[in-house]
C-alpha cells in the first residue's frame, strides 16, 4: 500500500518512490496512476480502474501478491486515510493466507495536510476530520459527527464536501456549525491542493458557500480562535507570545 501524497510526484516519500519503483505491478484509480506517469516504468503492469471498483481492485491486488508478483496499490494522500489500505488488508485477511504475504503500508502526505500548508497553520490545535460522502456511511451518522465536532469546538476538515450528484450535505454541515460558531468564523477551501491549477480561497462561515466547491476540494472550518491576517489563516496553540 503506497500513500503518493497530494498528486506531484515531488511529495512522494523515498520509500514510496523506492516501493513503486520495486513494484512488478502498480494496481490503482487511474486518474491516479496517471499522476505517476514520470515515476513508473514501461516493464511494470499498470492496472487501473474506475470510480466504485475498489473491491475489484483490492481482490485483484491480493490475488496478484498471494501468486507471488510485488504488488504496490496506490492512494491518493494517505493510503490508510480514507484509502484503500484497510480495504485491501481486510480482503487478504478473509484469504487466511495472509502469512503467504508481507503487508506494508507506506504513509504519504494526507489531502488535510496538503490543504493546511496552503492556508497557513489552521490545523496547530485539536482537529475533526469528516467525509461529507454518504455512499458508505449513514447521513443521520455524519450529521451526529459533525454537531459533536462542532459542540467541542475541533476545527474541522471536511473531506469530499460536493460533487455533481452530492450537492446539499455541505450546506447541511453548515446549518450544525452554525449553532455553535460565529458566522465570521474563517473558513479555507483548497481544491486540488498539489496539483497543476490547485486553488486556495480563504472566507467565513457566513459566505463560503459562494465558493467554487467540488469532489477535488478540502473545505477546513476554524475553531473559536482561529482568525486570518495577511492572507493566512491561524489556529492558534497557545503559546504566550
């Protein structure tokens, strides 16, 4: 399991690069294999698959690994953060043969990260993290999430906040904020943090909705302290200075 981090291949850790490079076979979402078309070779076997093949893809890794073939299977970020790693891991556990296989997960840099650096140092005190996509968890779960983040004061990082078929779960997640937080809270959307044409935009509770808002954006919410001066955006530690 390799992490490739935000998307250039300049992020990618040594021994994610080493593990790629290893790899007989590189199985992943293709508009992420095709973010490391500099790093892999022409002898590896590249398997790539759509959006919802994630089982596929996993089975077809573990099948791979257990015939004896190095297999890396890529994730955007961090393969163990809303990644494939404990997919795959779950898969090659049902086999019983997962002694037949050295299971590694290299960690690479997490879209919050990525996302963080941009603003500034928004993410310097305790933080939620929270997938807006319902398509493998409850709504009525997510919304309890975010009232408990919002109640406990967590700055929070919203992962895939909106696509073309998901539009009205970031708003909803607004609505719970707001009974919490001051309306001029500062909010930062990064969309495709690392990435050629990545966007950095910086706003309040009360406005950011007016932003450009899609499946590749990061949409982070301050806490009570957090505040923005000269373009960045600040979460204070604590320190007295």
């Amino acid at each position: 399991m390799v992490g490739i981090g935000p998307g250039d291949p300049s992020y990618l850790s040594r021994r994610a690069l080493e593990v790629l490079r290893r790899a007989e076979v590189v199985v992943g979402y293709t508009p992420y294999l095709k973010l490391l078309a500099e790093v892999l070779t022409p002898g590896q076997v590249v398997e790539g698959s759509g959006m919802r093949e994630e089982v596929a893809r996993a089975r077809l890794a573990v099948e791979l690994a257990l015939s004896g073939r190095r297999v890396a299977v890529v994730s955007s970020g961090d393969a163990g953060i809303y990644g494939m790693a404990g997919l795959v891991l779950e898969v090659l556990l049902e086999t019983g043969e997962h002694d037949r296989v050295e299971f590694e997960v290299v960690p690479g840099i997490t879209a919050a990260s990525a996302a963080a650096a941009l603003l500034g140092a928004p993410l310097m005190h305790d933080f939620a993290v929270i997938s807006l996509s319902d398509l493998l968890t409850p709504w009525d779960v997510i919304l309890r999430r975010i009232e408990a983040a919002a109640w406990g004061d967590f700055v929070i990082v919203f992962y895939n906040p909106k696509s073309r078929h998901r539009v009205k779960q970031i708003a909803a997640a607004r609505e719970v904020i707001l009974r919490y937080r001051d309306p001029a809270t500062p909010v930062g959307i990064v969309t495709g943090a690392g990435r050629a044409g990545q966007r950095v935009v910086l706003s309040d509770l009360a406005g950011f909705l007016k932003e450009e808002i899609n499946m590749h954006s990061l949409v982070l919410v301050g806490n009570s302290r957090s505040y923005i001066k000269d373009g960045h955006l600040v979460t204070p530690r604590g320190y007295r200075i």
